[in-house]
C-alpha cells in the first residue's frame, strides 16, 4: 500500500513540475515577444536612423578675438568632421584588416567571424580576440555606449540590420571613421592624426594607420605614449595581417615598420603619458580664455559649453596682447635678478619676515646663530633641477620605471622652494575706456599646469598710493578740499584709539612743506592723505571706493593706514574704480563677450547688447552716474598732472618714449613688495601690477611703480597707437561741467587771495565743487585766506632744470632710484 502511495506523490509531484515548467516557458516567451516586438516598434518607427540621419557629434567650443581670430578651443573630447575621401586608401585597408575583414561581404553581423573569435577565446582561456564589426560599433558608439545587458546586445543587433539595410557601406565607414574614439581625448580620425602624429589625416601613411587601428577596441592599451613597447608590437602584428590579406608585401612591411619607428620613439620620449588633446590645445590667451570659459560655464553649463559647437566672440584683440605682453616680460625679466638679489641678501634664502622673527626668539631664547655658507648639496640640487630635470624624466619614462619616476618628483618638489627660482610676476588689464570692453589680460608671466592662477582678477594686494584717487575723490564730494588747497607737508603723529602711535612718513623720505592739493597727489605724499583722512573720516572713504571699485565696504579697513592703500584690492577692481573717473562718473561694465552663437551661427547670446540695455534703463532711471561729474572731472584733471609731471612722468616720457595725454596714478606699497600704476588715455585704460607672488617678499630698493609700472603702460599704449595707426592725443578735450567753479589761490599756500601780499603772478586757478545741498544742509567748500607766509619748495630737480638750463633728456634715473647726468653741461 505504501508503494503504490509513494508512485502516486511522485506522479502528481512529475505533473507539478510540468505545469511550472510550461507556465514558465510561456511566461518567457511572452516576455521575450515583448521586448522583441517592442525592439521592432522601435526599429520600425525609425527614430534611431533618424538619429543616425541627424548624426551631430560633439564639436569644441570656439574663441576668437574681436576680429573674428581663432584664440582656442573648449572641448573635453576632441572631434574634427572628415570626409571619407579625405582619408588614405592604406588607411582605411588598414582599419579593414584589423578591425573587419569582410566589411564589404557581410550584412552587418559577421557570423564566421563571431565563431573564430569564441574558438580563440576559449583556446586562450581568456578575451583575446571580438567578433564586432565597424557598423555594430558604431551602433554601439552611439545608441549603447557599451552597455552589457541582452536588452541592449539584441537592440544593438536589430539597429546594426537596419544601419546596413538604410545606409551604403562608405556612409557607415565615413560615420565609423568621425565617431570611434582613439584615446587620449580623441574622438575621430582626424582629432586622433593630429594628436599622435601632428599632421592632418589626409598626410597619413600606412603604418600611421596601423597604429590607429590597434586603439579602438583598448585604446589605453595600446596607446602609443602610454605603452610604446606594446604597441610597436600590435603595430608588427597589424601590418603582418594587411600583408596576409594582399594590401602590402611583406618586404615593404617590414622596411616601412623599422624605418618609421627609428624616428617616432623621438615623438614618444618627449610626450607625457598624461597628455591629451585638451592638454595640448593651442591657446594664444590662455588667462583670458580660462575667465571666459568660468563665465560660459555659469551662462550655459559643462554640457553645452564643452560639447555643443559654441562660436563666442570675445572682446579680446591678439595684436594688443602681444603689444602687452612684450612689454610686460621685458620688465620681468629686468626685475627676476634685482629682486632675487635683494630677497637672498635679506635672508639667504629665507624669508625676510621669518627671519627678523628668529632673530626677535633669539634675544629671548638660546637658539643657535644663522650662519651662512656655501652647500655643495644645494648647488647640486639647484643646478640639476635647472639643467638635467627634462633629460632625467625622459629616461625614466623610456625606461618605464616607476618607484624611480616618484623618487624624481618628490625630489623636484623638495627643490621648488628654492630663492633663486623665484620669478618676479605681473598682470595686465586694457579695457576700452568708453565701452568696456576688456581688450588685454594677462595674469602671470606663464599660463601653465602648475601655475594658472590669473593675478588679474584674483590676486588681492595692496594697492599703496594708487588707492589715493578714491582718498582725494572722497575729499573733494565731502566739500571739504578744492583741487589746489594748500596742505603742509610735515611730520604727523597719529595716535590710534589702542594708545599705539603711527607716523608715516613719504616715498624717499623728507618733507615739502606747503604743497598744493594736486602737487601732492602728482607727488604721491602720504602725509597730505593723511591729513585728508583726518579731514573726513574712514566711511566717507570706503564708501567713495566701494562705489567705484565695486567692492563690499567690509574689505577695506578704517584706520589711517587705509588713506595709504592698505586695504587690499585686485588688479580688475582698481581698474573698475579708475575706469568710473576716466568716464566722468559714469558707470561700466568691464566685459570680455560680445555675442555667443550655436553651431549653425543662431545667436544664443548678445551679451555686450544686454550690458548696454541696462546702463541704458540706469540711465533713464538716473542711476548711471556713480559720483557726480563734477567731481569725476576735478580728479581726472588732478591725475593729468601725475603722468605730465608727476611720478610716472619719468617712466613713460622717458622710459616709454610715449608722449601723449594720459591720467593716472602710481603705487607702491611699503617695502617694495608691489608696484602698479593704473592710467588712462582718451582711448584706452591699462592697470600695471608688478609683485612677488609671495608678498613678504620684495622688489628690490626703489623697484616702485613709477619706476618699474609706468614704463609697460607707456609702452602698450605707445604700441597701441602705432597698431590703429593713429598719432596719440595730445588733449583729452574735456568740457567743464557746470558744477564745477574756477577760482584762484596763493600758489604759495593755496590759501584763498590776499591783498596784502599776493598780487596776479603769484595766483594759480584751482577747480571747486560747486556746494550740494544733502539732508537739508549745504555743503560748500571752505578754506582758509592766504597768511603771507611765502616759502617755495622745490626739487632738486627742479631746481636743476630752472637755474641751468637741464633737460629731462640730459637728467636719468638710474634702477637704484639715484639720479646721473647723462652728457650733461651748464648752458
């Protein structure tokens, strides 16, 4: 009984089993219809050849300059469009032969092919060989992205059907050719031709093409800069399988193979492994490039910017900039031995700062005495890194070793800190002065991997007396001064509310003792900033300077240091603040676009239009001047004087030999640790800077913007006018605004006239506010009436060129600040 219990539990269990099992086969056959059938829709509705008709790879983002100049291009994988019949016959022979064989038999599955790659795979134990051809990777370029799912292999399938159904056999090669990516950034043939042999791809010879086609199936693999050994190797094999397929002799294979390689190893031994095409991009204005493409980034995305095809038209001009550039590096390199000298001497090798605080623990502590001596170590170290570094790295890299490749470079990074491979640096700002337009930027004397730091636009420094127009613009709105108020130049002692006491003193040292408003500023003196700090207070300021330059109140500081330029700024702050007077008051808007379109020239962007409907809106609205006019105007006469007789008349008459009108204002900051000048003329508006990039660090004695700025402005603009073929102005043809009066003053004193001792010789015009009236109060400029007390002050110089007869020609300036005479003699 218990048998026949036991056949009749494994019957009905038999018949279970069979119910599951055909429930499960329908359930995967219907399945299996539908993504069948859902794939045929797909294929059917043709929305993938269509994507394939509209095939639009991804293309770089075009720069140029505003005369329609290429500058550079954007792009994180680059592509260039060719047409089939621009590629060699050997070429495309030798992509057939390694990568499809029966391109030209088979309907876009090869299924021999398929079987001799699972038999060499499962002979090796391993992949060793595919059974793709060119039209399944294209579909799988550009619909699967190599996705391994059996949704994707049987779609990748069907497409491939209906490619070779839709499309010649050229059409897919031409398609194949534009898309297959070839490693190190490079999508296409043509990309890929000039990235490993610089040349274009019509210029390709046949073992050139051998080694392209061993990349697309392991393009990290077998790339020629990262693996050379590996694929010199696969390069034989690609050219013995072209031979067995009847398109070379095996002869002319083996001649072309060794004499080609002979003399690429050179190429290979001088191209980092990292390399890539957006590595070696040709950039001709890499600083000003790099502040564009934040700025497209932030208008469009990564997405558009990098694989859309953008055409952006930028303000930049090519020719100024190498106008600029020449005269900037001149000055740099002038500047690399006097600066370099003067930081060794300050602490051979250590930091001035560091080393006076030793010193200061050393009066207190027991600490071992700085000797100084020579290190045959450290001669060693330095003069290996500047002679035998780029030959070492080669032979590491032909060798392949790598504990020997990070031995060398923490021994380079050990060395960088080294005095004498500090490099003195600068940057350069040309806007048009009317329009904005930002036409030069230079932020470094070398764009680099290491070093892309734009000092331009984010280098903050004191800015030293070249903030005392904002001092001055402050005094003059307040109602306080008039342009040739007398001020006496003599000691002060400032007493802070702490208790601490600060007495500055001026550039050179000495006093003037009466000194008219202008003078001092044409002079640059710090105790008449001083005073007009005092006169007015910190806020009014900050709050003049905030306006123009644009900057938050909460970065400058109210002490008395601030009347000096201790407050930091960047170069492209101060020009924003100058650029405000050089347009008597108004406000603009420093740009670097003009107008961005897409691929097919649709403009996307008019960016220069939609600045110029704003400040058109603050016009009307009232809100384009930034500070009144008048007083724009009193200033820009007062930094005239500065440029015609003033600190940087020396630097840009004589030095630059540029002789037209210009306005501006020089700055160096206590213990030569930077130098600028920032200037204008009725064209153009530059901003010199010149510093360490270490700021304990100094110049050198009298490397001060006067001396070493002024000369790379006067010399770009004198370039600039000689570019556009135009003589310099002479004049800036300024039309006095109404709220602006002509008086006179005691050119002694600049105290108002006196009749009891100032008689019509000794009376110089001074320019006055007219008097406002704010919060029901009128302010009116006051001043004190002439004392009689007639003393002249004069410079040596002066005095020279009054009494003998010196010109400015026959009197030089020597780099130590002293003063020669150059084949001079008394009249």
């Amino acid at each position: 009984m218990a048998k026949w219990k036991d056949k009749l539990q494994s019957f009905f269990t038999l018949r279970r089993l069979e119910k599951w099992a055909f429930i499960s086969f329908f359930i995967i056959a219907f399945l299996g219809g539908v993504t069948l059938g859902a794939i045929l829709i797909s294929v059917e509705s043709g929305e993938a050849l269509r994507h394939l008709e509209s095939f639009r790879p991804e293309l770089p983002t075009r720069i140029f300059d505003k005369k329609g100049r290429l500058i550079t291009e954007l792009f994180e994988h680059k592509r260039e469009l060719v047409h089939l019949n621009e590629i060699p016959r050997p070429v495309i022979a030798a992509f057939l032969a390694v990568e499809d064989n029966n391109f030209f038999e088979h309907f876009g599955i090869d299924f021999g092919a398929i079987l001799r790659a699972a038999w060499a795979n499962l002979k090796a134990g391993k992949i060793v060989q595919g059974g793709s051809t060119l039209t399944q990777q294209l579909v799988k370029g550009l619909y699967t992205k190599g996705e391994k799912t059996l949704w994707r292999k049987i779609y990748e399938a069907v497409v491939t059907l209906q490619v070779e159904k839709e499309f010649s056999k050229e059409e897919i090669l031409e398609m194949y050719f534009n898309q297959i990516y070839l490693g190190h950034g490079a999508y296409g043939i043509a990309s890929a031709a000039r990235f490993y042999f610089n040349k274009p791809v019509k210029d390709l010879n046949v073992v050139e093409g051998a080694i392209l086609a061993a990349l697309p199936k392991a393009p990290h693999t077998y790339s020629p800069f990262r693996s050379p050994h590996r694929s010199r190797k696969r390069n034989y094999a690609a050219l013995m399988k072209m031979v067995e397929l009847g398109y070379l002799k095996k002869e002319d294979a083996i001649q072309l193979y060794h004499s080609y390689w002979s003399h690429y190893w050179k190429k290979i031994l001088v191209t980092p492994t990292t390399a890539n095409l957006f590595g070696l991009r040709q950039n001709k204005a890499p600083y000003f490039t790099e502040f564009v493409r934040q700025e497209l980034e932030g208008l469009f995305g990564k997405e558009t910017v990098y694989r859309k095809g953008l055409q952006v038209y930028t303000t930049l001009d090519l020719d100024q900039l190498a106008i600029a550039k020449k005269a900037l590096l001149k000055t740099l390199k002038k500047a690399d031995p006097i600066a370099r000298r003067e930081n060794k001497f300050a602490g051979g090798g250590i930091a001035p700062d560091l080393l006076q605080t030793y010193r200061t623990l050393q009066s207190v502590l027991p600490l071992p005495s700085i000797v100084r001596r020579y290190s045959l170590r450290n001669d060693f170290r330095e003069k290996f890194k500047k002679r035998l570094s780029l030959a070492y790295d080669s032979l590491l890299l032909l060798t392949g070793d790598k504990q020997a490749r990070n031995l060398s470079r923490e021994f380079m990074i050990s060395t960088r800190d080294f005095k004498s491979d500090l490099k003195t640096q600068g940057a350069f700002l040309a806007m048009e002065k009317s329009t904005g337009r930002i036409t030069v930027m230079i932020g470094g004397r070398e764009f680099k991997a290491s070093d892309q730091f734009n000092r331009a636009v984010q280098a903050r420094r004191q800015p030293g007396s070249a903030f005392k127009p904002f001092v001055y613009g402050a005094a003059l709105e307040d109602r306080a001064v008039h342009s040739n108020m007398g001020f006496l130049d003599s000691p002060v002692i400032n007493i802070q509310q702490d208790g601490t006491t600060w007495a500055p003193g001026n550039y050179g040292g000495g006093f003037h003792g009466y000194v008219l408003l202008t003078r001092a500023l044409q002079m640059s003196l710090n105790l008449v900033s001083v005073q007009l700090y005092d006169m007015i207070g910190p806020d009014k300021i900050i709050n003049f300077a905030s306006r123009l330059t644009k900057v938050d109140p909460s970065r400058f500081q109210p002490n008395p240091s601030l009347a000096l330029g201790s407050s930091e700024l960047t170069p492209w702050e101060l020009m924003q603040g100058y650029a405000v007077i050089a347009n008597l008051g108004k406000d603009v808007v420093p740009h670097t676009i003009l107008y961005v379109t897409d691929r097919d020239g649709n403009v996307l962007l008019n960016h220069e239009k939609e600045i110029f409907r704003i400040l058109s809106y603050k016009k009307k609205h009232k809100q384009l001047q930034i500070i009144e006019k008048a007083i724009a105007y009193i200033l820009h006469k007062m930094m005239e004087g500065v440029v015609s007789g003033g600190t940087a008349h020396r630097g840009v008459r004589q030095k630059a030999h540029f002789y037209g009108v210009g306005a501006g204002k020089t700055g160096t900051t206590s213990g030569w640790h930077d130098a600028w000048f920032g200037g204008w003329t009725p064209d153009m508006l530059a901003v010199v800077w010149i510093g360490l990039d270490n700021g304990r660090l100094t110049l050198g004695r009298h490397q001060a913007g006067g001396t070493i700025a002024t000369p790379v402005w006067g010399r770009f603009m004198k370039g600039y006018y000689k570019l556009i073929k135009k003589a310099p102005p002479k004049s800036f043809h300024l039309k006095r605004p109404k709220g602006v009066r002509v008086g006179a003053v005691c050119k002694y004193t600049g105290g108002w006239p006196n009749d009891e001792c100032d008689t019509k010789e000794n009376l110089v015009s001074t320019y006055i506010p007219a008097p406002i009236k704010k919060h029901g109060r009128v302010y009116r400029v006051l001043g004190k009436k002439c004392d009689c007390v007639h003393v002249e002050t004069k410079s040596f110089l002066e005095l020279l060129k009054e009494k003998v007869g010196a010109t400015d020609e026959e009197l030089k300036e020597d780099t130590d600040g002293k003063v020669r005479f150059k084949q001079w003699r008394p009249q």
